[in-house]
C-alpha cells in the first residue's frame, strides 16, 4: 500500500471511530430523554453535539469518497463494529460475548483480506 493510501485508510479509520460515538451520544441522548424528557438542556445539547458529530463525519467522508474506490471504502466501514463493541463495554459497561467476538473477528479478517489483496 502506498503512502497516500495508508493515509486515506487511516483517516477513513479515524472517520469510523467520528461515526461511531454518534451511537454513543444517541444512546446518551435516550437515556437523557427518559430521565429528563425531550426539552431538557441536557437532552437538547447531547442530540444537538450528535449532530454536529454527523455533519463532521459527512464532511469528511464525502471527501474521501472523491480519492478512493468506493468499494474499498465501504470495506472499511465494517471497523464501526469494532468501535461500537468498544464503546459498548468501556463507556455503558455492556457485556461482550463470544458471538460478538468471532463476529468481530470474521469482519476483521474480510478487511483484510480485502484490503491487502491488491
């Protein structure tokens, strides 16, 4: 892989961990809306940074899609598992089971498969 191609693939990692906290945020926000319901600041202002947080990743994204094959792009999107399973356990203390594992595993091994084949 070349220089410029690793450079894409890690900001297209660092776009999949920007488009995962989204899940985390609107899982704040839910929980956020059931304590304190819909019109509450902390509610508004976790859905408002969920927001931005998208339009950031929208950005950006867009402008990888102009530098790299669209398939590999969307490869690269099954990382998300990854980083939701992190997020999960670190941040809401989930538990992670096996099948989440080998799930991850096998998704894993797909990018790499993909990726490096060339």
């Amino acid at each position: 892989m070349s220089k410029k191609g690793m450079i894409l693939f890690l900001l297209m990692q660092v776009m999949n961990v920007v488009f995962s906290l989204n899940g985390v945020l609107m899982k704040l926000a839910s929980v956020s809306w059931q304590e304190n319901g819909l019109f509450a600041l902390k509610t508004i202002a976790v859905l408002f940074a969920a927001v931005i947080v998208l339009g950031i990743y929208a950005v950006v994204w867009q402008a990888i899609l102009g530098r790299v094959d669209l398939s590999h792009a969307y490869l690269n999107k099954g990382t998300t598992v990854f980083w939701s399973l992190l997020w999960s356990a670190v941040v809401f203390r989930e538990q992670i089971t096996l099948f989440n594992i080998v799930g991850g595993i096998v998704i894993f091994l797909g990018l790499i498969m993909v990726n490096y084949h060339e």
